[in-house]
C-alpha cells in the first residue's frame, strides 16, 4: 500500500493542542540579552587571553 509523504512525515495531522502566541517584545528583548551578554563574555576572555580570535 503507498502512503503519501504528508502521512509520513506528519503533514495530513491537525494539532491538537493549540500553541500559546508568540510575544515578539519578549523574544527582541531575548535576543538583545544575549547578545549584550556574548559581546561581554567575549571581551572579557580576550582581555584575560583566554579567547584568541573570533569564530
């Protein structure tokens, strides 16, 4: 019997439990969090030559 790639892959089900919205604010202010917290960590190995180079 052929199954259809929706029936494997998940695509032909509905989903049952709904997902709460997504606040974009909260993810923005998320994002600028760690970036605030990469660049000072960033810094901070360099100056203690633990970190050499960027990625």
């Amino acid at each position: 019997m052929a199954e259809h790639a929706a029936d494997v892959f998940g695509g032909g089900k509905t989903k049952t439990a709904a997902e709460p919205p997504v606040d974009v604010k909260v993810l923005h202010a998320k994002i600028g969090q760690l970036t605030l917290e990469n660049d000072f960590l960033e810094h901070a190995l360099g100056k203690a030559g633990l970190l050499s180079g960027k990625r």
